[in-house]
C-alpha cells in the first residue's frame, strides 16, 4: 500500500456538531438497495432486524464519534463492526453507513475479509492443515500416536470428522489429538499468521491522516481475483470496517469497536440460515466458530457498544452475565 498520499483540507464544517443535532435520534427510513461493504460478490440481505439493531445502535455511536472527530484534525472517525460469523456485521454496517451518509457524514464501508494472506479456498486448506498437523505433533508428544491409531485417525481425516471431540469420548488416547489441533488452530484464527493487520492499520492511519485517496485490496474466491482499487475518501468522514476481527488486538487505530454480540449456538444458528458453505455443520466448522467466539470474548470489554441478539444495548458487566448463562 502507498505511504505517501495527498491530504484533503482541514474541514471548515462541524461534523460532530452536525451529528450532536441529529439527537434524539430519528429512525430513516432504509430502501431494499444500499451502499454495502467492499468484498467482491458479497451477497447481503438487509432484514427488519438489522435496521431495528442499528436504530438502537445509533444514538450512542453518535455520541461516541462526537469526541473522536473533534481530535482529529481531518475531523476523521473509525468504526469497527465486529462479531461471530453470519451474526449480521455486513448487514448492520451497511446501515449505519447508510444513516450517516444521509445525514450528510459522508461514510464508507470496508470489508475486512479482503485481508487475508490466502484466498477463501487455500485460507480454508491452510486452517485444516494447521489443525492436523498440531494434532499428530501432539500426539506423538504425549506418547499417544502408534500405527495402528493412525489408521483409525486417517479413516476420519477422510470422513472429515476427525475434529469431531465423540471421538476422544470413545477413545481417550484421541484427546490429545483433539486438544493439540485445536491449540495449534487458535494459534492461526484471527493472528497476524493469518490476516494482513499491518495493512488495514495502515489503512486506518492513512484515512485519520488526511489521505484523499487510498488503494484497497480487493479479494474474490479464485487466484485470479486479488487486485486493488483507489478510493476517493475526499469527502469521508467515517471508515466503518465491518470484520469478525475487528476489535483485534492486532489492529491499531480503531475508535469505536461496535461488538454484535451472539453465543456460540446462536452463531451457529445463524450460518445455518445462511447457508453459506457446505460444511456448516461440521465438527471442524464448529471448532473454527467455537475459536473465534472465545477471541471475540477475549476482546469484548474494548468494546464503545455491544449490541445483543435481541437489540439490546449491553454493559460490559451485563454482556458476561448474558454469556455466562447461555
């Protein structure tokens, strides 16, 4: 990515005063077709729900912005729209950059899944790869991996059920297979391994700097679908990245971290619903899921706002009280 870019001119304008009048909030109403976030071939629906859990997100992000914007010299703010896979991110981002843009707070949505190092496909293969791989290492190192075992392991590799934890259940010696490979894939999920953070805080760095154009990575399903177009950010004052990481550790620069919070069933419920990859329901897939819902957890008391299930706004205390009873 470029690190040298034109600057736009300091604002004349108020943009936090220009939000603070738009308190209290009043709902606008949202068309079938909005702007969304920028991952090549990224299909959403936008329901009655996710307009009711922006709505109710809304007068606290405005809140929240007013002080950043006023920092910043360029009058610039980032939000990050986080949560569990098909939990409504894309969806829910594409209204709040809606309801900004048509209050006149020019906004624009980035995907964060256009920053892995490795397409969907090799992504997906490289995560499979890690699991198995730390598994048989682990094994071996608890004295627990024989021939006769592995050809046990090997039927269920091809099965694809061998992260499957009914297994270790019926087979103790297999626990150490389960616990290493799933201690080797939280190692990837989520980590610089995994994901270019160093990229998307550039990104964020260049846009709170002034930048008046920026090159974003574009990420489709095939080796021939990775390129980068210029943005114009002219007239932009709120970067909302809408990733299941992006209240990351490993990211820097982010000012509101909006977490949409569901449990691991809930999450589930909702990929099954989407239906979008074949293997929804399996054990791998359930592991990966399971992961990546303790990094969110992990990460939740950085969180500006949480948002539940039901639409409702949540403390920090009031979130691990809802997590801990479901």
């Amino acid at each position: 990515m470029n690190t040298e870019y034109s600057r736009i001119e300091k604002p004349n304008t108020d943009t936090a005063a220009a939000l603070k009048s738009l308190l209290p909030w009043n709902t606008v109403e949202v068309p079938e077709n909005i702007p969304h976030g920028d991952m090549p071939g990224d299909k959403i629906e936008i329901g009655a729900d996710h307009v009711k859990k922006a709505n109710v997100i809304m007068p606290q992000l405005i809140e929240e912005l007013q002080s950043v914007l006023n920092a910043n010299p360029y009058q610039r703010a980032v939000i990050a729209v986080c949560g569990g896979s098909g939990v409504g991110k894309s969806e829910i981002a594409s209204v709040l950059g809606y309801f900004l843009n048509q209050n006149g707070v020019g906004a624009y949505i980035l995907s964060g899944d256009n920053y892995p190092h490795r397409i969907p496909m090799y992504n997906d293969a490289e995560r499979l790869h890690i699991f198995r791989e730390s598994a048989i290492r682990g094994m071996i190192d608890a004295g627990d991996f024989t021939e006769e075992r592995f050809a046990e392991i090997q039927k269920w590799q091809q099965e694809d059920t061998d992260a499957d934890k009914k297994h270790a259940e019926e087979n103790e010696w297999y626990g150490s297979y389960i616990k290493a490979g799933r201690e080797g894939l939280a190692g990837y999920l989520g980590t610089p391994n995994e994901t270019d953070f160093d990229e998307v805080s550039a990104i964020i760095k260049a846009f709170k700097d002034g930048a008046d154009k920026i090159w974003l990575k574009r990420m489709g399903r095939d080796e021939s679908s990775l390129w980068y177009s210029p943005v114009d950010f002219s007239d932009k004052r709120v970067l909302i990245i809408e990733w299941t990481h992006g209240n990351s550790d490993f990211i820097e620069g982010v000012d509101v971290p909006v977490l949409l919070n569901s449990t691991p069933a809930e999450t589930l419920a909702h990929r099954r619903a989407r239906n979008r990859d074949g293997k929804t329901d399996s054990a791998f897939t359930t592991m990966v899921l399971e992961i990546e819902q303790g990094k969110l957890a992990d990460q939740a008391h950085k969180a500006k706002i949480i948002c539940s299930k039901n639409a409702e706004l949540l403390s920090y205390a009031e979130y691990q009280q809802y997590m801990e009873k479901n």
